[in-house]
C-alpha cells in the first residue's frame, strides 16, 4: 500500500508519442468522483515529473476549478466561434431565452460544426495553469452554457490533449452523455468510483454492465469503493455479491478532505503520508509502466 508514484515513475522530460488519457466516472453523484480526480491528476503530475492536463467535462456543474482554487477566466467556451465584439455565440442572450432547438454549434447530426483543424495551439490558449506543467480545461461557468459544446468540439480535444500532456484525466458528470461517451471512448482506462452502499453499487454494476455492452476492454479498468471502512457497515460478501468485479481499490474515508477542498489544494499534496493519499497513489501506480517506458512507447527489439 505504501508503495509510490516514485518507485515507477517515468524519467523527467520522457516523450511519450501519445499521452496516456483516463477517465473517471461515477455513475452516482457524491461518491468523491471529482475529488479523486483533483488528487489522481496531482499524482500523476508527480511534483512536476510529468505533464499533467485536468479535463473538467462536467459541463454543466464542473467543480474542478473550485476544488483546486482556481479562477475560471478560460474554458471550453473560448473554443467556440466568436463574434465581432468577442462574445461566444448567444452570450448576450439570458439564461431560459438560448435557442437550444436551432444551435448552430449544437449536437445535430449532418449540421454540427466540425472543430478538426483546431490545432494544439489553439488548445493550449484554453488553458488554465495550476502548476507549471499540470493545466487544467475547465468547464463552462454560465447557466446555459452547458447547451453550446458540442460533442465535435469534446472530440477534437481528446484527440489533441495526449499530444501535449503525459497523462490527461477527464472527470466526468453521472450520466452517458454523448460527451462522456466519446471520453469512454477516447480512454486508455476508465476509473470507476462508488461507495458502500447499495444504491451506488447498483449504479455501478449498471454502469460495468453497460461498458461490457459496449464491447470496453475490461483489462482497461479500475473499479475504486470511496469511504469504504468499518463505518459503512456493509459485509465483503454483501459487496463482492452487488459489485461482481474485481475492485482495484479501497479508500478509506476522507478526513481532511473538506480542508483541503477549501485552501484549494489536494490532500496528496498537502499530506502525502495520509492514508488516503497511500491509496491514491497505489492507484495511480497500477497506471504507470512497469517497465519504465512511456505508456505508448513501442517495446523493445
């Protein structure tokens, strides 16, 4: 369990030909999904050993920048089509007056704007540095805004974000939206989150049942029970029986958490020893080359 990040990490400045990209999802809200991704990310970026880019796909209600502290001045917004006095299309409208039915960016099939030739140029200016090397894509912040990002734009950047970054981990809303789909789609790994009780488990079982419908590597998978000690109060056996799959991790519960939310820091970075951070970076070992070569680099010989 002690085992860290350090011990497999790849060398400062590998050039990776394509990034490794996860994505976290919980089909439930409130198991600590946008938590862990905050402190996988934090991980990962290994104190600046890697290049790290958080992906806030929660478009409607992203809490990524209010996790870490920061100011949402950039977001996926400043990707779309602007006007001649700058403003994204419709923002000068108020909320419940958007023209969600007649979108001319909208997820329409044959009408839908293709975003193919934004460069990597164009996506670094979405950025929103946290450290130097670990930047952050933060979600709309107007009521409405969500309506706007189409799944062509969501697209484009998961194809880009593994061309800048090592590792790019996309916290993501509780429902198969298109976009989350395509970050299904997109990911080298999925991080499932839950926590010990049974109407999250059956969320998740749905959940492992509907990626097995879709034909997603099981392999690629990390299934991840939140909170979970004696004070859950629910049998090994009761949880093997909901779950039936194997689970990769167990996180105790999160004391510290709502401090460390609040100063706009990770508890792995504010308290490496703490148990909880053991365990998230037992997790984000497990997704890091064993061999020590880049996650895409080709083997040997």
């Amino acid at each position: 369990m002690t085992e860290s990040v350090d011990s497999l990490q790849v060398g400062r400045g590998c050039e990776m030909a394509n990034g490794q990209l996860i994505t976290v999802f919980a089909a439930k809200g409130g198991c600590g999904k946008t938590t862990l991704a905050t402190n996988l990310a934090t991980v990962l970026y290994d104190r600046g050993a890697h290049r790290v880019c958080l992906f806030d796909l929660d478009l409607e209600f992203g809490d990524v920048a209010g996790v870490l502290g920061l100011r949402s001045a950039r977001s996926m917004m400043d990707a779309l089509p602007h006007d001649a006095a700058g403003n994204p299309p419709y923002s000068d409208l108020p909320y419940g007056e958007l023209p969600l039915g007649d979108l001319p960016y909208g997820d329409v099939s044959g009408g839908e704007r293709s975003y193919g030739d934004l460069a990597p140029a164009g996506v670094r200016e979405l950025m929103t540095p946290y450290r130097p090397g670990f930047d952050c894509l933060l979600a709309p912040t107007r009521p409405g805004e969500a309506a706007l990002i189409p799944v062509s734009l969501v697209t484009r950047l998961l194809d880009v974000l593994p061309l800048l970054y090592d590792f790019v981990v996309v916290d993501t809303p509780s429902r198969f939206s298109t976009q989350v789909l395509a970050a299904l789609d997109a990911a080298d790994h999925h991080v499932l989150v839950t926590t010990p009780d049974r109407p999250a488990l059956k969320n998740l079982r749905a959940t492992i049942d509907m990626l097995d419908l879709l034909q997603y590597d099981r392999t690629a998978r990390s299934i991840v029970v939140n909170r979970s000690d004696a004070a859950a109060n629910l049998p090994a056996s009761v949880l093997d029986e909901l779950v039936r799959s194997p689970i990769a991790s167990h996180l105790p519960s999160w004391n510290g958490v709502p401090a460390s939310i609040n100063r706009g820091e990770p508890l792995v970075a504010a308290d490496r020893d703490h148990p909880v951070s053991l365990a998230i970076r037992h997790l984000a070992a497990a997704l890091l080359p064993s061999d020590g070569r880049c996650s895409r680099d080709p083997p040997p010989g």
